[in-house]
RNA sequence: GCCCUCGUGGCUCAGUGGUAGAGCAGCUCAUUCGUAACGAGCAGAUCGUCGGUUCGAUCCCGACCGAGGGCUCCA
C-alpha cells in the first residue's frame, strides 16, 4: 500500500493511502466530521496526497448542523419505515435542532411521533453508517422516480435557497445511503451531506412538534406535514434546552397576563383585540407616563387624531391601494338606495385607521410652515386596527388593535443626519431605562426592484442611517434589499432576560408621502420646499412592548412598573390597624401599597403576594409594632426585619423613582 | 388564509351515547397565627355556538366562533 502526504491539524504527516479521516481522528470522539481543505467533508471521505484536513467537533457550529442534519435523515428513515407511502421533502438543520417536511397520506398525530422517536433510538443503536455516493441526473431521477419533491430538487440543483441546498447544493449531486450491519444499503436520501460517521454518533434528540408547512415556503404550492426535532451533543445539553423552553412557557406573557390579572381577549370583541384589566392598565399608564415625560424633554409636540377617516385620505397616502386587504372594511354611511337595490345617493365610505401618519401630514399641513418650525415633531399614542390574517394572531404582541407610540419628523434635509442620530441615542437610552440593555441594529436599505425615491435621496438617507448607528458601536447587521419601498429604515433587535431577539424601535425615512400629500415649507430664501418624512415608533406598540417586558420580567415587573408595589401583612389582625397606618402613609407618599386584610393566615397572604410577584412585603407583629418598625420580605425571599417606618418608606420610593429592579 | 390540535363552573383539569366531577379561587363559619397554601361547610356548569345523526349527545358528524403549535404574512 503506498503512503501519501497529508497535513492534519496543522502537523504534516505521512498516511497510508486507504487512511480516512475517521482514523486520523480515533482518538477524539468529539470530532464528528472534518474540513479537507477547508470544504466540509464525511470522515469517509477518501484522502489525497497534500490535502489538509481539520477536525470539527459535534459542539461547533458546523458540528451541531451536521448532527441535527443527521438526526433529521434517521427521523425521515423512521417514517418511511412506518409510513411507507410517505414522500420525502426536505430536511434542514435550524436553529436548536432540524425538521424534515413529509407528505403523508395521513398527517401525524401525536402518538406517530411517539412512534417515530422509538424507531429513531432503533436506528441510532444499530450505528448506521451514512455513505455517500455521487450520482448523475439522471440515475438520481430514476431512482427516485417514486420521491416527486425530491426530483423537483433535482430540477433546481444549485438554485435554491440555503434550504434546498443541503438537498441537492454541492457541485456534484450525491445520495447519502445508511448501511445496516451487514453493510447493505437499508435506505437512501438525496443529500449534499456531509453528515455523521454513523447514526450512533447521534447522542441525544427529540421530537418536539408536527406542524404544516407549504413545499418549498410558498403558500401556493401544496401543505406538507412537518416535524421539529432537536439534537444535542449530550443528554445534559439537551435536558438544559428543554429547560429553557419550559422557562419560556413559564414567562409566556399570555399566562402571565391572566395569573397577574393583566389583560384579557374575550371572545365577544373579536379575535386578537385586548382589554386591560386593572392591573394592566396600572403598568401601561406607568410605561406610558414615562414616556411622554421623556419625549415632551425631546421637544415631541402631542397631537390626537380620529380612529376612523373616509376613505379619500387613505387613497391620497396611498394605503387603499397597496394595504386594503390588511385593513378592517369600510362602512358606507348615508347611502340612499331606490326600491330595486340600485343606488340612489352614494354613500361615504368610512375607514378604521391601520396607520397615524396621513393625520399627521395633515396637521403639519393644516397652515403653512417655516423652517423655522423645523424639526417638527409630531407624537401620538395612536390606536390603529389591522385586519391580521387569524394565524399570525398571538396574545398581546400581534393583535388587529393595537397603541403605536408613533411619531413623525418633519424636518430638512441638512437636519436629516443629526435628527437620525440623536434619535437613535434616544431610542436606546429610552429602551434601557426599560430595562433592556442587549441590542443590536439592522439597517435595511433599497431593494431596487421596488422603490420610489431617487437614487440620491436613497443613498443620503441610507448612508445617514449607517452613520447614526455606527456612532452607537452596536453590531449593525445588514438587511441588504430589506427596505419597504418607500425608504430605508433602521431597526432596534433587543434581547431579552433569556436570550430571546425581539424588534423593537424602527426608524423609518419616508420618501414617498411628503409628496402624494405635497408637504411643504417655506425656506429661508422665501422658496417652498420639500420636508424630509421620518417615522418612529419605539416601543413599537404599546401593547406589544408590555408583553415583551412581561415576558422580560417574567411578571416581577420593577417597582417603578409593578401592578402593586408593596403589601402589608400584618402576623396577626391585633397588628392590622398598625399596619395599615403605615400603608396609608405610604400611599401618601405616591407609592402604589395595599394592605392585605383578608382573615388568611400570614404565610398564605406571603404566598399570595409571591405568586402575584409584588416587590415589597411589608410585614409587622408584636415586635415591629413596639419598635415602629416593619419588617421586609423581598420577592427573592430575603428578608430585613425592623426597619424604621421613615427608612423603610425611603428604600421604596427610591426604588421607585431610580427604576431599579429588585 | 392554510395544515394539525384543542374548547367541560372564575382558573387548572378529570370524565361518560342515557343531561357531570376534583383541586384552586369565591362565599359562610371557625381560627389570629412571624415570612410560600389551617380546617369545616355552602354556592357555582343549559359541557364554545348553531345545525345534523340517534329513542336519547357534553361525548359521533358538519359549519361557525375562539384558543394553541407551525407555514405564509407583518406595508
């Protein structure tokens, strides 16, 4: 056997010719799959005089995908072992794990993927092993004559998208085989690979859910039954994931919301429209507050407008004719009809509004403006209604009515970048005294297909954006093509206390409506000149950003935001009317307090005022009574026993007015 | 909108082709108690809505409304 020379993490050596990288790697069980020169490859792969070759452990990144690629062929292998009229789509790793799309003569239930999960340990214990073999075209369409979805791939090889490829993207087309013990073929997947030595490198997975998806993301093609899995690399990792998402469930704002008695949707209104419940509305106003106070110290003026509008506003800012079919129908008022149904008198068609800024552009149109005015900074919590598609409802955070904290800026051109970056800055200050402090920002710019403006405007208005976020040093990520066609825009993606991105803040140039409603001011020069349009929200809506924050918080809202921010217990009613002075004289002091009078022993009103999550327990007996005193129990469970009544008010309001979280 | 799952007292859930139970919450009584559920009793449901099948439906079928998980969508 002749020997070649090969270089294996960095060290040249000589090997002999049949060597796999599979051997090279023996000792490490980590390593799964490797890079020969620098292309990820099967460790089966056969090994050439010069090639360089690096391992790549299960817990990279590259190494995760492979594993859960991996986990998604053996999941595809039990079905069809179970279901063998199933037909194949395809199978990507994702984020946490994979799926693979089937078409099924029947779609799963729960108790098939119980099923499919005990074929799958099957598969995994036998230590399949995946091998690859390059086909052509043609064979591959012959063999799999009986996989239609599968051959459509094949007709799009290379042009798909990052999904498609692991099906079909490499430069050679290749079926991956799972060899059984004996070493025959047991089944077969068109696959650009690479994937695991073999199925018993697969250490710890399941099946989460089956859901449908349309073939190939469109929803005009046909709905395929998917199912999600996750795959870790070891037992422990994967017991943590699932911890996570329990942890999730757990701060799901929609439970929360009905626990703390926050908000409720009922049936009667219609879906995906909310009302606040006391409490909510105490959290709300709190947030709201805040808010105003902050934008009236950034010179935002507050306006107000109608919830509905006839429909000739909606055609002059152009949102009948590209948004109708998001917006809730209108009402004709005042038609007149003749006996036979004809018209008689045409009616007027009245909208609800899905969006503020034509009100707005009317208010700044309402007279005519100087540049001296300029910015000019219109704000309103505005309430609009959109008609959402039912499936993409969910809780607070998509409803069809929602608050926007909307505002628009009207200003010139040479204000443009200042304007962008001061609003950034206060954005992000506004959004951390909130009590998010993880962002990252996007900056969409023009997609050329779709645009109104022109190229110098876009370029301006686009490099403006960039430069403001530069100027924050947060990682800016690039949404190339992203814009909506009227401007580019930037967005604030915030983290939150588990690790989830939301969008948050967008800050939007506009193109487009300064001129279908010819907006207009007069320059220091006496000519009329065009505005510059921005809009901005931050929160985005209100209601969305409460259910973040909910979720955030997990409900421990900080003081500054809580429903109720401190409960006196009394140990015993002997020490109620005590108490209760001392809640009184913190409510005097603007604190949000209640004394809990109810004939429940002390412990169950400790338990109740835990499980609604209040900051402060205000407890007093005997002791604290003959001392002035109360004493403290936090949420976390610490306690401080005699505090001075003037001291333990102190410690609350300046918890409060700092927004600190306990 | 599409696919799947679900809809039983305020909440969480059990249950059956012959008109319903539990725990928590509520109310009453008892208790007055130092940091996460004292005890007893009472009350509370035309089993989401409307049709159909059946001698009879909360249970089977259909439509609608609503919820959940996804897909698509989010100007």
């Amino acid at each position: 056997m002749s020997s070649i020379k090969v270089t294996v993490s960095g060290v040249e050596q000589a090997i002999e010719a049949d060597q796999k990288p599979t051997h090279l790697f023996a000792d490490n069980k980590e390593i799964v799959v490797c890079k020969i020169n620098g292309l990820l490859r099967d460790l089966w792969t056969d090994l050439h005089d010069g090639d360089v070759i690096e391992g790549v452990t299960i817990s990279s990144p590259e190494g995760l995908a492979v594993l859960r690629h991996s986990t998604a062929h053996v999941m595809a292998q039990a079905v069809q072992q179970l279901f063998s009229q199933t037909r194949l789509g395809i199978g990507p790793p994702i984020t946490d794990g994979f799926y693979y799309d089937f078409d099924p003569p029947q779609p799963f239930t729960p108790e098939d993927l119980e099923k499919i999960e005990s074929a799958m340990r099957k598969i995994v214990k036998e230590g399949q092993r995946f091998k690859r073999r390059v086909t052509t075209e043609s064979d591959a369409l012959t063999e799999l004559a009986h996989e239609p979805y599968k051959c459509e791939l094949i007709g799009i090889k290379g042009g798909g998208n990052d999904e498609t490829n692991v099906e079909v993207g490499g430069t050679e087309l290749t079926i991956y085989d799972n060899l059984g013990r004996d070493g025959q073929p047991v089944w077969s997947d068109l696959c650009r690979g690479p994937h695991l030595p073999s199925t018993k490198h697969i250490p710890a997975f399941k099946l989460m859910r089956s859901a449908g998806a349309y073939w190939r993301g469109s929803e005009k093609n046909p709905m395929l039954q998917r199912i999600y899995g996750t795959a870790w690399p070891s037992q422990d990792e994967l017991n943590a994931y699932l911890e996570l998402l329990a942890e999730a469930e757990k701060r799901d704002h929609r439970r929360l919301g009905q626990e703390l008695d926050l908000f409720s949707f009922p049936e009667e209104i219609g879906s995906g429209l909310a009302v606040f419940h006391p409490k909510g509305g105490i959290v709300r106003r709190a947030m709201e507050d805040y808010s105003r106070k902050r934008h009236e110290e950034e010179n935002y003026e507050f306006v107000y407008s109608p919830h509905l509008t006839k429909a000739a506003l909606f055609q002059k800012s152009g949102h009948l004719d590209w948004y109708s079919e998001g917006m809730y129908p209108p009402m004709v008022m005042d038609e007149e009809l003749h006996a036979d149904g004809t018209i008689k008198r045409a009616g007027q068609q009245y909208y609800m509004k899905p969006m503020n800024c034509p009100f707005h552009n009317l208010i700044f149109q309402s007279r005519q403006r100087s540049y001296r005015e300029l910015p000019l900074r219109l704000f309103e919590f505005g309430t609009v209604y959109r008609y959402e598609k039912s499936g993409v409802l969910h809780g607070i955070t998509r409803a069809r009515g929602f608050t926007q904290d909307d505002a628009h800026i009207y200003c010139t051109k040479e204000q443009m970048p200042g304007e962008l970056d001061s609003l950034l800055t206060f954005v992000l200050n506004l959004l951390r005294d909130y009590g998010l402090s993880d962002f990252y920002l996007e900056l969409s710019t023009r997609n050329p297909e779709k645009s109104v403006g022109s190229d110098a405007d876009w370029a301006e208005a686009t490099e403006s954006l960039r430069k403001a976020a530069l100027a924050q040093n947060l990682e800016l990520v690039l949404d190339e093509g992203g814009a909506a066609f009227y401007g580019p825009k930037i967005s604030v993606q915030a983290k939150d206390a588990i690790g989830r991105t939301w969008q948050m803040s967008t800050i939007q140039v506009d193109f487009q409506l300064p001129q279908r409603f010819e907006l207009e001011f007069s320059a220091s020069d006496g000519s009329k000149q065009r505005p510059v349009m921005i809009h901005r929200a931050l929160f985005g809506s209100i209601e969305r950003f409460f259910g973040v924050l909910t979720e955030h918080y997990s409900g421990a809202f900080p003081p500054w935001l809580a429903p109720v921010q401190v409960v006196g217990i009394p140990v015993s009613d002997s020490f109620a009317d005590y108490l209760g002075d001392v809640i009184s004289q913190m409510k005097k002091s603007g604190i949000r307090a209640e004394l809990d009078s109810s004939d429940d022993r002390m412990q169950k009103k400790v338990r109740n005022a835990q499980m609604q999550k209040i900051p402060f327990m205000i407890i007093a007996g005997e002791e604290d009574m003959k001392a002035k005193a109360v004493s403290f129990r936090y949420r976390n469970g610490d306690q401080k026993n005699g505090v001075p009544i003037a001291t333990a008010i102190a410690e609350i309001t300046d918890a409060i007015s700092t927004r600190i979280q306990v």
